[in-house]
C-alpha cells in the first residue's frame, strides 16, 4: 500500500528539482512532500541553519504520517541522514543520494573561499550558476526544474559553515532503518561511499553508471527506478 515520500532537494537549488519523480510517484499512488529548506525557493528570504532544517523534515515526515520513506539529495541528502541519525524516527527507509564524502572542516572551508569568490561576481554567480546546470543537465527542462523554483545565491556562506556540525557515519551507525546510498558513477561526491557503507546498519550502495553529481536529473529513469525498486522492498 503506498504511502508518503518526503524529497528534500540540493544546495541552491528548491523542490522544483524533484518534478520528475513527483510525477511517478503521484502517478504510483503515492503522496509526496517536497519542502524548501531554510534559505531556498519560498524560503529565500530566511537564514539556513542546519537546526532549522531538520525542523523542515521533521514536519515534512509528520505530514506525511508513519509509511513514510525519505529522499535527499546532496544536501537533502546529508540533513536527512543526520535528522535520522539524531534519534529513532518515524520513517521506514531512507535514500541518501549524492552526500559520499564527510563534510570536513577543511574541506567546507576550501569550498566557503571558493564560494565568497563567485559571491563578488556582479550577479552574485547566478550565471555561472544557471550555465554549469545546462552544462552537465543537458535536458532543457530538467536544467529548467533545477533552478525555476529560484536559485539560492546567499545561502554558501552559513551552510558550508553549519554543515560542520555533520558526521555522517555517525548518523548512519545510529540509524535501524534501512539505508540506500545512490551516487553516480562519476560523482565527485562518492569518495567515501565505503566508509559510508560501513557504517550503515542495513545500508545498500547502489550506482547510477553515467550519472554526475546530479543523479536524480542526468539519469532520472535510473534514479527514478532505483527509488521505486526502494520503496517496493520496503515491510
């Protein structure tokens, strides 16, 4: 019997990321629940903090009542697992995508320099930022569900910092129900997958071969099947 999927999206971009597999999954029978985080789409105008956060998820998961099954991706996919991993939870699974590196200190920074960087370019980066999704997103419309829910321009600063507080093995060896940890083949962001894996006590690795960092809209049929396959093994 389907019930409810909450998605939560990637840094800068919104829940309109989520169109495609919104559609099948509607189509499928399920509810899903695709909220902004702090600092993104409908909640530009707000501070991103990482308490305030997995207060999103929180109520996004007793919306969506106690079949619920959660989605993230890259930084949807990071809070999500650490929301699980704070205390038991009511969600019957979860699919990590995209997140396979332990955000470190020295790493968040070298990415907060980089950032304050494009920060000064006359548009803040949206440019840059619009012309790198088409570039790796060459589907028109699926570029187009990246950035139309509106693109997250001042939110680097305070999540590359907040995210410091993270330890993803941690969360994923305090987490009982089961695990799915989805990268692409070419995802910069899988280095530590194994370790990951590892540390998971029901996880499962799966890869999305051809995909970049941006699984869920460079191979969206894979992506899309892979979390339907997910959701039918669940009890």
């Amino acid at each position: 019997m389907p019930g409810s999927v909450v998605m939560v999206h990637g840094l800068r971009t919104s829940s309109s990321m989520w169109r495609v597999q919104r559609l099948e999954l509607e189509r499928l029978g399920y509810t899903v629940i695709t909220p902004d985080l702090p600092g993104h789409g409908s909640r530009m105008a707000e501070r991103f903090t990482v308490a305030e956060s997995v207060r999103t998820i929180e109520r996004a998961v007793a919306d969506g009542g106690p079949d619920t099954f959660l989605v993230g991706f890259s930084l949807g996919g990071y809070l999500s697992l650490h929301y699980a991993g704070l205390e038991e939870r009511p969600v019957r699974g979860i699919l990590a995508a995209s997140c396979g590196t332990q955000p470190t200190r020295l790493i968040l920074d070298g990415w907060r320099v980089g950032a304050a960087v494009i920060h000064r370019f006359s548009d803040r980066g949206l440019a840059l930022n619009n012309f790198m999704v088409r570039r790796f997103v060459r589907d028109p419309d699926l570029a187009n569900d990246v950035i139309s829910g509106g693109v997250a321009l001042e939110v680097m600063d305070d999540a590359l910092r907040e995210l410091r507080v993270l330890n993803l093995p941690r969360s994923l060896a305090a987490i009982d129900a089961p695990v799915w940890l989805v990268n692409g083949t070419l995802d910069h962001f899988r280095v530590q997958e194994r370790r990951y894996l590892r540390a998971a006590r029901r996880g499962r690795l799966v890869h999305v071969r051809g995909a970049t960092h941006m699984v869920s809209v460079t191979r969206p049929e894979a992506f899309t099947r892979i979390l339907v396959e997910a959701l039918a093994q669940l009890p």
